[in-house]
C-alpha cells in the first residue's frame, strides 16, 4: 500500500482533475461518434446488438434500450464505466466506496445484486461465487470503449436467469476504429493518478491496437472516523485483434489482465480474522484476473448468419477479510440467424 492512499481531512466536494490528451495520427483519420455531433436522421440508425446476433436500429427494438457513447461519457468527466450508467433512466448507481459499486434496474439494488447481467462484447461478467458481477473487473477504460448498451426490464428469456432486472453489455470499438495513438493522463484532489495509453495499426488482412491503464484513487474521508481507508490502485492492460472485417466474415481475438490493491475499513474489528483490537481496523487486499475471447461471425446477408465466441475468464480475489477464492470459467457459445 503507498502513501497515496491517505488524505488530509479537508476533503472538497468538487471533483478537480486535468486531462492531457496527446495523439499520434494514424493511417486512416477518425470521425466522432458522439451523438451529439450526429444529424437527427444519423441518430434513428444508431444499431444495439443486445435483442439480436447482428445489429439492429435502436428504435425498432422491442425492449426500453437506452445507449451510452464512450466519447459522451468522456465529455461529461466520467472516468469509469460505472460512472456513466448514471445517464441511463431507470438505474440505481451508488458507490459504496472508492471502489465498490451498487449497480442494478427496478431497484433491489446492492452490492451484492445478482438480477442484473452484465456482458462484455456478449461475454457474460458472471462470479459464481454469488451469481453477479464483479465492477471493478468490468472497469474497462472509456478510451477503448464505443458504447454500453442498457436493456431494463426482463431479459432471462434471451440471457438467462441474472438478467430478471435487465441486460447490460459493455462494447469495445473495432480495431479498424482505433487506429493511431493516444495518451490521456489526469489527476485530481480525489483521483491520485490516471495514465491510459493505447495504440493501434493495420497489417495485411486485419487490425489491431494495444492498451494499457492505471488509475489509483485516494481514499474517502469519514465524519466519525476520518480517512475511510478505502484507496485502491489498479493497472489493467489488453488487446484486440480483428482480421477479414472489410469482407463481412470477421475473426476477433482480445484479451486483457489485470490486478488491483485496496484498503477495506471496518469499525467492527470482529469482521478480521485474529483481531484482538476493539479499535476500528483495516486491511488490505487485492483482486487479479485475465479474461480471453476468440469469436468467429459470418456476414450478415448471408441466408444463415452465425457467430461462435470461445471465452477464458480467471479471477483471483483477497477481500482481506479472510475470505479469498480462486475461479476460472471456460464458456462456449454459438448464435445463428436465419
């Protein structure tokens, strides 16, 4: 644990940070994505994936679809994927901690709620240790990300029994999209660092980009207590490869590792194992995992359009309460269309 973790008491309610963003143009230039920069007629197309295997125009879905775009969450300050579901109607966000989050539909919300599914380019974020998601290991950086499409309502009939409060899957843009390079970096009186870079090219046949991020944030300062302990650092780096897109048949290769250390406080020295003290302790833990995905998908016109994914999800977390668990899940996965 560093010292970046401790805070003064005086603690402001305004977020301050500065973001320098330097580029490095590529071989193709890029448009914005942003909504707000789309004609009305532009905004009618805009196509979700969540209801079928290929896309679909948002308005003819049948479902209450709302969509976030990476560059609008970007320009409203948001540094996290949990932070810009606070844009969709309906969700009930609310950060525990400097790390921990609630998120989920038609309340019953927690920490712990395991009614709201969670996808990551169609690739279920499920812990079988309590059947819901883990946030911070679906926290991609908003740099790499096009959009979070949010269905609310029921959807176990398409993905399973989590999805009773509603679907949420996080879609990273296409290597064609992400070509050149970027370099954000920001700081704040509550976010200690933030570093993302990322960079991508082309070769015969495909493209692809390279990413890397490390954000640290300070901890919490608590009325009763004083500082919370509740800081975390987290680095997470990855990949994506996409080969024959121009062709209509796609092959996608991705994959990302991460690890993470934090502070959790408690005023219940009870809730450590071999606590003698009856003052208000913490500990520190820390959470690592690695996540693969291979995906074949057909062209869209063709009579029967399919896609197969193969994924590799493997989590190692220490809540630093005595309980830690090890998992790794192997899950296949076909979708045809006639």
């Amino acid at each position: 644990m560093t010292s970046s973790y401790t805070v003064s008491p005086v603690r402001h309610g305004v977020f301050l940070a500065f973001i320098l963003i330097c580029r490095v143009s590529g071989l193709h230039s890029q448009q914005s994505n942003s909504f707000f920069d789309m004609p009305l007629e532009d905004l009618l197309d805009v196509e979700v994936t969540l209801l079928k295997n290929s896309g679909q125009e948002w308005h003819r879905t049948p479902a209450a679809i709302h969509v976030v775009h990476a560059s609008d969450a970007r320009s409203s300050g948001y540094l996290s994927v949990m932070e810009s579901l606070r844009e969709v109607p309906g969700m009930h966000v609310s950060q525990v901690s400097a790390r921990t989050w609630a998120i989920s539909a038609r309340a019953f919300n927690s920490v712990y709620a395991n009614k709201q599914q969670v996808l990551v380019d169609g690739v279920e974020a499920y812990s079988p240790v309590f059947s819901g998601v883990h946030w911070d290991m679906v926290d991609l950086p908003l740099e790499i990300l096009e959009r979070v499409e949010v269905v609310r309502g029921p959807g176990a009939t398409l993905w399973g029994s989590n999805a009773v409060n509603g679907v949420i899957n996080i879609l990273t843009e296409e290597a064609a999209d992400l070509q050149g390079g970027q370099i954000t970096l920001g700081a704040g009186n509550e976010l200690d660092r933030y570093v993302s870079f990322r960079y991508g090219d082309q070769f015969d046949g495909g493209h692809y980009y390279v990413w890397a991020n490390n954000r640290a944030m300070d901890s919490n300062f608590l009325p009763s207590y004083g500082n919370a302990y509740d800081g975390f650092e987290r680095s997470i780096a990855g990949f994506r490869v996409d080969i024959g897109q121009l062709e209509g048949h796609k092959l996608t290769f991705s994959g990302r590792i991460q690890e993470s250390d934090f502070s959790i406080f408690s005023d219940n020295p009870r809730q450590f194992p071999a606590s003698i003290s009856q003052d208000p302790v913490y500990r520190v833990g820390n959470s690592s995992g690695a996540q693969l995905l291979a995906r074949y998908s057909t062209a869209e016109d063709l009579q029967l359009s399919w896609q197969l994914s193969l994924a590799y999800d493997l989590v190692d977390r220490n809540n630093a309460m005595g309980f830690e668990h090890f998992t790794d899940t192997a899950s296949i996965d076909w979708r045809g269309q006639l």
